[in-house]
C-alpha cells in the first residue's frame, strides 16, 4: 500500500512519486479535499472509492477506512491512499499505518505539499524572517467530534513566531480572542485562505483584534489561518541598504558607471 500525499490542490504540485504511485494503481482510496485533476493520474482502470475525510462530513468512520485498505491489499491490488496536503500532517496517517503494520501489510509513504507551504507560495509570503520570526507553529482547529478546541494559547501567542492553522475558519474568533487574550498585540496581521493553490483560491486579510470580534470572511471552503508579524507587508523603500564598498572585487558587476 502506498500512502500519497495530494499535496495543496494543484496537480502540478505533485510529487514524481506520487504521479508515478497514482499510474500504477489499481485501487484509490481518496479524501474529499484532494483537487481536481488529480485522480485524473490515476491509471484508467483504477477503482476510485471516494472516503469522504472532510471536515465535518466524514462518509465512512476511520476504522472502515483502515478495513477498506487492508481488504484491497490483501486482495493483491496495488492500492493508492490519497490524501491531501501531506499525509503525516493532520492526515491521521499514523492510525492507518498501525493498523496495516499489525496485519503484516507493508506500508510506503510519498510525501506531499503540506497546505500551509503551499498557501505561503502562492501568496508570495515567508512564513518566517529574519528578525522577526525564527519558528513556524502548525496547529488544527478541527478535533475528534464533540472535541473542544481549547489548545495552550500561552504556548501558541509567540511575537516571534508565525502560526498556521488548519481548517480554521469555524474557530475564527476563538483563535483571534485566545492570541489576543494570551498577550499578541491586536493589530498582528491576519491572512486567511481558502481553497489555497487552487482556481477558486481567496484570500482574506484582516488583524487579530478584528478576527476576535467578526470571525473571517471566508466561503465554506477549507481555510488556512496565517498569523504573525511575518505578513506584514515591507513599505516601499525599506530594503536593506548594502555598501557595495564592503562586497569588493565582486561590486564591480553592479557598477555601471
């Protein structure tokens, strides 16, 4: 069994491996978030069964799905486990790889653009810099069903950080009330994305202060939270200034004097 991941929605973000695992497959099990065009890579012939995995709308119980794969395996097929984003990363990879490793079936893992690097490709935008921010935080704001999303806000409300969190749209406010009650000034910049490398991709700019009390403006679409100092955007003529000076014989290319 080969664990694929999607990565942010556009195929052309693939991996060759994962292009290749998707050519040769002879059953996908795939998530509902994967993008279209890529199922499109899978081989003609392939068996394409739909698992749902969306926030919310789960058609099958991660323990049918972990059966599901184990069945076609054993049956002999080359199976294809889609996932989008990467599969190690809020994927729930690690139950499915458990479950296979207990049965003997062996497991290969083909990584993917995680969506918070693809949402900051897209947009142009660093997640880190120098100076201002030195670590990226990866938290989701979808849990178990029933689950309460009440993570270490202390811990997350890092000034020198930037934080990316998954499926965030519902926990809009929660998340701009916990930074800011945590100690995040109001006005850290905000930048939510839906449907992130994708046609359909928006993108929403708002401030901590303004999510806590509005939420974002997001469609029903999957939606990644960036925030931090990172995003604020540089204002015209604040590049770093250089003495060509200091660069030597190696100054002479930009002499055009």
């Amino acid at each position: 069994m080969t664990l694929v991941g999607a990565g942010p929605g556009d195929p052309d973000l693939l991996t060759v491996a994962a292009v290749k695992a998707l050519a040769a497959a002879e059953v996908v099990l795939y998530d509902a978030l994967v993008g279209d065009g890529i199922l499109d890579l899978a081989h003609p012939k392939a068996e394409r069964i739909c698992v749902g995995k969306r926030s919310g709308r789960h058609s099958l119980p991660q323990g049918e799905i972990n059966a599901l794969i184990a069945f076609h395996a054993r049956r002999g097929k080359r199976v294809v486990r889609l996932k989008g984003g990467d599969p190690m990363v809020f994927g729930r990879a690690g139950e499915e790889i458990e479950h296979l490793d207990s049965l003997g079936i062996p497991v290969r893992v083909v990584p993917g653009i995680t969506a918070a690097l693809g949402c900051a490709a897209s947009t142009g935008l660093s997640l880190t810099k120098r100076g201002v921010s030195r670590a990226v935080t990866f938290v989701t704001a979808h849990g178990r069903d029933g689950e309460r999303f009440e993570p270490d806000w202390a811990r997350l409300a890092d000034p020198q950080g930037t934080l990316a969190i998954y499926m965030g749209r519902e926990q809009a406010r929660a998340v701009g009330q916990g930074l800011t009650g945590a100690g995040l000034p109001a006005d850290t910049p905000v930048l939510a994305v839906e449907n992130g490398c994708r046609p359909d991709e928006r993108r929403y700019w708002t401030t901590l202060g303004e999510m806590a009390e509005q939420g974002v403006a997001a469609g029903k679409g999957p939606t990644l939270l960036l925030v931090g100092e990172a995003l604020r955007p540089r204002q015209i003529g604040t590049a770093d200034a250089v003495d060509l000076r200091a660069l030597g014989d190696f100054a002479q290319g930009f002499d055009h004097d």
